[in-house]
C-alpha cells in the first residue's frame, strides 16, 4: 500500500514539473513573441512612414496672380514645370490683374503666388506698411521696360523731360519733341499696375495722368496692340513683350537693352517678384526652386526677353537707391 501511494505521489510531481516546464517555455516564447512583434512593428512603422513621407510625389493647386510683364515667364515655366514627372500632381493656374492685384491677393489668401514688378513695400504703406512684412520676396529675373511707339512716329529718341511733358499732357503733338505733325495718343496701364508704377519711378520721376483722351488698359498684351494700330500712339512695355509690330525709343540716348540693364546705364528696369506669404509650402517651393533652376534662368529667362538675376552689375532696394 506504501509503495503504491509512493509510485501514485511520485507521478503526480513528475506531471506537476513537467506542467511548470511548459508553462516556462510557453511564457518564454510569448514574451520573445512579443518583444519580435513590437521590434517589427517599430521597424515597419518607422520604416514605411520615412518612406512614404521622402518618396510620396509633391501635390497641390498653385495660383500665382498679378504682374502681366512677368506672366509670359510663369505661363511657359508653369507648363514645363506640370509635364515633368516630378511634379505631375501639382497644378499651376497663371492670371493676370498687375502687381498690385497679385499683391493684395496673395496678402489676403486668395493667391498662392503674388507676381509683381514692385516691391510688397511700395504698395502696402503707412497704415497699411505691416502687411508687407508678412510677405516672403522671391525675385526670379529682372526685367527692362521702354517707350514703344506707332511704328508711323519718327521720333526714336526721347528725353525725361518730354516724356514727362507727354505723360502728363503737357505736349500732345509730336510735332512738339521733334516728329510729324500728329496727335500723341497715350496708352496708359491703370494706377495698381507694377509696370506704370516702374515706369513713373524710374523714366518720369513723377506720375503719370489720365488725361482725357488716353486709354488705359489692364494688360501689357493689350497696351502692345494698342500701340500697334493707333497711329501716333505712345505707351511703355516689359521688354518681353517687344517685338517689331512697336517703335522702341531709346531713353536719354541709351538704348533698352540687356547690357545697359544690367550695367546700370539704362534706369527703367524692376525685380520681377513672386510673392508668398510666409514661407512656401512644400508644392509652391518645388515651383520657385524649378524657377531659378539653372534650366530656366539660362534658357526661358533669357529666350522671353527677361535677364536673370545674377547677371546683374547693380543692385536696387524697395526705396530706388542703385549700388554696385
């Protein structure tokens, strides 16, 4: 009976370990179980999610407003800019309105892009002179603006002071700087615009007025046929936009040319902006880098009549003061 309850009782210890032995390795690969599963989990979550974040393609709606003197260049980058792969997922919308327009709009969020041949802090002043500050400047090209004529006018050759007399009604026949005898009709751009405002600045040095009998116009497209079919007609354009259906006149003697820009010698010439307010997100940045990628500043730049920035001898503040 002893030995019967020793062998029953030695069983039950040996069954006892053996459960315990289990348990062990069982709690044991659960535990390695989990410190894999987490390990993995960590792997794969940081993993993907730097993968995703470094090679998930750019996307967005870009809307750049304002400037028509700089319009020619955005329209053509923005289309090569779309058809690169890299960018297949953003969209860019090119409109005009001058530089003023784009300056309001991308101040009050309804652009992406503010285009302007003016600094933010010639258009927002005084009062209104901290809305400039929340501006971020991005100056992609410089760009020439001349006195473009009827192709019927003689006169090649204008000083300040009679473009001033012109502008501000005081002359109205050519006859009066040394042409034909024939009414002087104005193409004016309206006050918001970046290129008028340019060209007021920096070839008249005063305003301009909207004499009776001028017409103003919106866009420099429109300034060029303008002056195109009115005989007689005077008015001022980017140099992008000349071509040989317009008369240019040359400035105190000094032609509008690229090496006169960019020596100084010639004075009506602007930035051309593109503003943004604050700091650009990730798609625009993509957009403003492709702008001054060696690619456009040595090829678009150039072809359109722009001149990039870097070539330039001299440099200009929002207030006019030229340094070398």
């Amino acid at each position: 009976m002893k030995k019967a309850l020793f062998i029953v009782v030695a069983l039950m210890l040996t069954i006892g370990l053996a459960a315990c032995g289990s348990n062990k390795e069982n709690n044991g690969n659960t535990a390695n179980s989990g410190t894999t599963n987490e390990g993995n989990s960590g792997t794969n979550a940081g993993g993907n999610s730097g993968s995703n974040a470094g090679g998930e393609a750019l996307s967005g709606s870009i809307l750049a407003a304002g400037s028509t003197a700089l319009q020619p260049l955005v329209d053509q980058v923005s289309k090569k800019f779309m058809e690169d792969s890299k960018y297949s997922g953003i969209t860019v919308q090119v409109q005009g309105g001058g530089s003023g327009t784009g300056l309001t709009q991308v101040q009050g969020g309804q652009a992406t892009i503010g285009n302007s041949d003016i600094f933010a802090e010639e258009k927002f002043v005084d009062a209104d002179a901290d809305k400039a500050k929340e501006l971020v400047d991005h100056q992609v090209a410089v760009v020439g603006m001349a006195a473009v004529v009827n192709k019927s006018v003689t006169v090649d050759n204008l000083t300040k002071q009679q473009l001033v007399d012109i502008f501000t009604g005081k002359v109205t026949n050519w006859k009066d700087v040394g042409g034909q005898d024939e009414k002087i009709t104005i193409i004016n751009r309206p006050s918001s615009s970046g290129t008028r405002k340019t060209f007021e600045k920096y070839a008249l040095g005063t305003a301009s007025q909207d004499i009776p009998g001028s017409i103003q116009e919106d866009a420099s497209g429109t300034v060029k046929k303008y002056v195109t079919d009115t005989p007689g007609a005077i008015g001022y354009l980017a140099l992008s936009y000349l071509d040989d259906t317009v008369k240019t006149v040359k400035y105190e003697g000094v032609e509008a040319k690229e090496d006169n820009i960019v020596n100084g010698t010639y004075p009506v010439w602007a930035y051309e902006h593109m503003y943004t307010k604050g700091e650009p997100d990730a798609a625009t940045k993509a957009l403003l880098d492709y702008i001054m990628s060696d690619e456009v500043q040595n090829a678009d730049v150039v072809e359109l009549g722009y001149i990039p920035v870097t070539k330039m001898q001299v440099k200009r503040d929002a207030a006019g003061n030229v340094t070398k």
